[in-house]
C-alpha cells in the first residue's frame, strides 16, 4: 500500500473549479499535492477528516486585494491585525493577488524608495512601510511565520510611476518612460502577475493612453494581464471602458477590468450596456474578462474623493495645501460642479453616503457617515474632510453606499466575472467584504437566490482566476495539483460580516487547507501558518 498519504479527505462531493459537475471522491494529499482516489478506495493517513455530506473545492483565489502589507513586520502591532489576516482564510481563501488599482509595495528606483514610505503608509494603513526595489525584494521582505494564504501581487503602475517620477502632473520624458518599462520588465520576469493601474488615485490618474500602452506592451510580452481600476467608474464609464478596450488592443496585454461596476447615480443600470460591450469585445478577440465584490458599497482612501490638482506632488503636498481656506473653497466648487476627466464620487453621490471606515486617532467616528459628522459640529463637509486629514496626516479610508444591487447581480452572473473582495485590510472598522464576499456569493446569490449554481461559482473563484493570472497547478482539484482545499457545507455556507461588525467569521466553511497542511480545522484555524509568496513564471 506504500507510505501512508499526509491527510485524506473521506467521503465528500468534489466541486473541482472548472465548472463540471459535482462528483463523489476521496482526496488524499502527500508533500503538499493532491491525490484523487475512489470512495473508499483503500487509503492509510495521518490525518484522516470524514467529509460525508460536505462539498470538497480548490482553495478560492481572492484576484483583487489590498492586503500587500500584511505580512510585512512591524515594530508595533495593532492586536486586530492578526484577525485581518486571518479573516479570507476563515472564508476559504488561500491564494490573493496583490498589487491592485496601480498599488503595490515595489518598484523604485533606489533614490525614490525613501520617498514613497509616507505614500505607502497612507495607502496600506499600517504603519511605516519600506517599499521594495523589485519583486523580489518585495518577496523578501514578506514575514512567513505572517502569511497564512499565499501572495500573489501585480505591478501597481501608480508606484512604479512614483518610484521613477515622482508625483508629479505631467508626462514621464523619454527616460523616464524606459525606466518605468525596465523597472517593469524586471519584476514580471522575477514572478509578478502582472500590470494594474488606477486612474482615479494619483498619480496614476496622470498618465495619458499611451503611457499606459507602452507598458501593456511589456505586460503582453511575457503573457500577463493588464489589470486596470477604470478611469471612470461613474457617469463616465462609457468612455472609460473604451480606453481600457483600446489599451488592450494597442498593446496585445490580456485585459481585466478590477472590481466592475456602475457607480453613482448617473450610472445606475449602465451595467445593461457595459457587460454586452464586454461580450462584444471577446467577440472580437480581445481577451477581456472582469471581477465583482458582491456588495452595493465599495471602499477607498478619503484624499482619493478630492480633485486631482489637489493631490500633485503626493501627501506631504496634499497636506499643505489643506490650510488654505482658498484651496477648500476651489475643492468645494469643483465638486459641485465637476472637472473634465474627473470620476467625482461625491458629486455623483454626496457625503452623506460616505462613511468613515479608518482613521487611527479618532476611532469614535469610524462607521459613521461624514455628512452627519460635519452636521454636528456645524461645519461645510469639505471643511470636516480637510480638518480630518490634517489630523490624521492623509491616513483615512472610507466606505462609499454608490451602487444598486440589480447592477451587482448582472455582474456577478456575467460568465466574463470572477470574484475578488477588493478587501482594504486596516484596523478600524473594514467593509465586510474582506471576510465575507465569497461565502456571500456562495450562499445568498447561489443557494439563496438562484443566481449561479454551485458549479459556477466555486470555478469564478478557482479554476477562472488561476488561468487568467497564470497561477500553474491551482484552482482545480486534479492529480498533483497544489494541496489548497476548502470543505465547506453548500446548506448552511454563509457570511456573517456586516458594517456594524465587519470581520464576523462566515459559517459553512469547515476545513481549509494550505499547501497541505490544515489551516483552518472545525471552522477554527490551527495558527498553521503555510502561506507562500508566488512567482508567475
């Protein structure tokens, strides 16, 4: 019979990520792979789990995350840190991908890691954080005894722009541009997934077109996605969605437009126009696809709700300018009344639908909504915005109520859409998708609601995402694929986070395991910690 397997799982029903139908087999595990046997076949192990009656899957891929950091030591910690680490796991999640909406822990050049510390630190939310060269050094400089998933990370175009340039509104020069590409080229061969953008956050939003092209292009040469956060999310998304259209075209880059969705309300229903414009797209041979959170509220940094003049030249410059009462007013009148190019969450909202998610030295106002806030102490809301990041020196982040759930679900059943949490991982009090988007599809819009079966949506979190970034030998249960494994019951899977109480652990979800070995037993982790940084080759 031979040595005996690392851990066998008896008697459940495998769901194995590409979409086919449920079927009932035992999966052994030996050295961090798996093993399909028969049910029932004979079997000896060290660790034998009865799963009769629960759903075997891949572990899910979490394509869009902001959780970069939370593996990097830190001198102090916020004891909360370690339940945001351990809050996708709980939900089944073993493999994030990194470096989203163009921000990432890397690259620079030497002269400019110093500088991006501040940006850095405002941007990831806990604490001090020492920007890396390249991919590798950003690899280095993750903690193993921290990581509970593995890490994937892209690109983030805004710093790796930053880490060349500056902060800066203009155009890179000739130089600069082929610095960014060589800072670029070298990380993707070192293992990044590849290229995302954000072109609402500076300084990102500073870049033209083609700019963008010419590192798709780079992206395209070593088969990686170019991954973008939309110009426009809002009234403009039209438009933005045909620059993204026309990058990938120009470029050759496979296209993946982050976290879809139609915003604010001149943009509600847009999704009944975007989606077949996506389809469209595929038609036509563009290698476009997307991602969803399920939830009608997203999560960003507060400066990013201010006109992008008022950002140039990064924090520290945000900062100043602040003081002056001229500059509030000019902020006040451009909300109002717009700025070309511009998505404008707050023109297209208002503050009364942004609430506080983080802000380290005044935990009393997190979760509350800033027009309420402003309304108490008597104060115009762009005057309590400024006074607030003077306060906490550019550090705030904020949950933004923009979309309506009929937009949601068409995206969520899309066959072009895969799932991420766009998870914000900083103390406070997060949006609940970091602990609960992919239970919550798992159990409202498919047991629920009927939107996806099961089938369909355990492969738009397994088998789609791991082809689309090139993850080899995950999202699938196959013979001699990564051992990262999720038990899970499809009658009671269910998410529990709320925004009152926003790292509740889901339900259903029994078992986890991370390349072999249990991370999560009983519905409790182990304090395994298994987690590995992955290179795209």
């Amino acid at each position: 019979m031979g040595a005996p397997l690392d851990l066998l799982l008896r008697g459940g029903t495998v769901v194995d990520g590409t979409g086919a139908a449920a079927r009932r087999a035992d999966i052994g595990v030996r050295a961090g792979r798996v093993t399909l046997l028969p049910t029932g076949a004979p079997a000896t192990a060290l660790t034998t789990l009865d799963v009769t009656g629960r759903t075997v899957t891949p572990g899910f891929i979490d394509v869009h995350t902001h959780s970069d950091a939370l593996a990097v030591p830190q001198d102090t910690e916020d004891p909360s840190v370690e339940t945001l680490r351990l809050a996708p796991l709980l939900q089944g999640v073993t493999t994030e991908i990194a470096g989203n909406c163009g921000s990432s822990l890397f690259p620079a050049l030497p002269e400019r890691l110093g500088g991006l510390a501040g940006h850095l630190r405002v941007t990831f939310g806990l604490g001090p954080l020492p920007p890396a060269a390249d991919f590798t050094a950003f690899a280095a400089g993750q903690a193993p005894a921290l990581r509970a998933t593995h890490l994937a990370s892209l690109v983030g175009h805004g710093t790796l722009r930053a880490g060349v340039m500056g902060f800066d509104d203009r155009a890179p020069t000739d130089t600069e541009l082929r610095t960014m590409c060589d800072l670029l080229d070298r990380s993707l061969t070192q293992g990044a997934a590849g290229l995302s953008t954000g072109l609402i956050y500076p300084p990102g939003t500073y870049a033209d077109t083609d700019e963008i092209v010419a590192l798709a292009r780079i992206a395209a040469r070593h088969g990686k996605p170019y991954v973008t956060h939309l110009r426009d999310e809002m009234s403009g998304i039209d438009t933005a969605l045909e620059e993204a259209l026309h990058i990938a075209v120009r470029s050759g880059a496979p296209l993946q437009i982050s976290h879809h969705k139609t915003a604010g309300r001149h943009a509600w229903g847009a999704t009944l126009r975007t989606l077949p414009r996506l389809e469209q797209a595929r038609a036509e041979g563009v290698d476009v696809l997307c991602d969803v959170y399920p939830y009608t509220a997203g999560s960003t940094v507060l400066h990013a709700m201010l006109p992008p003049w008022a950002n140039e030249g990064g924090i520290p410059a945000l900062l100043a300018r602040l003081w002056d009462d001229a500059v509030r007013e000019r902020v006040r009148r451009d909300i109002a009344g717009g700025v070309a190019g511009w998505e404008n969450t707050v023109g297209n909202g208002g503050w009364d639908l942004i609430a506080v998610a983080a802000a380290p030295t005044h935990p009393n106002i997190q979760g509350r909504r800033i027009a309420d806030l402003a309304a108490e102490r008597a104060v115009d809301p762009v005057d309590y915005v400024a006074d607030l990041l003077l306060a906490e020196e550019g550090e705030v982040t904020i949950i933004s109520h923009s979309m309506r759930e009929d937009d949601v679900r068409r995206v969520i059943a899309s066959p072009l859409a895969m799932i991420g949490s766009d998870g914000v991982p900083k103390p406070g009090r997060p949006h609940p998708r970091w602990a609960g988007s992919f239970t919550r599809v798992l159990g409202r819009y498919g047991r629920d609601e009927g939107l996806l079966t099961l089938e369909n949506a355990v492969h738009k979190m397994t088998g789609l995402p791991a082809a689309r970034f090139g993850l080899t030998g995950r999202g699938t249960i196959r013979d001699g694929a990564h051992a990262d494994l999720v038990v899970l019951d499809p009658a009671t899977v269910r998410d529990r986070a709320t925004f009152d109480s926003p790292l509740l652990a889901p339900e259903g979800i029994g078992t986890v395991v991370v390349a072999g070995r249990l991370a999560v037993h009983d519905g409790r982790p182990t304090g395994v910690r298994a987690g590995q940084v992955v290179g795209v080759r």
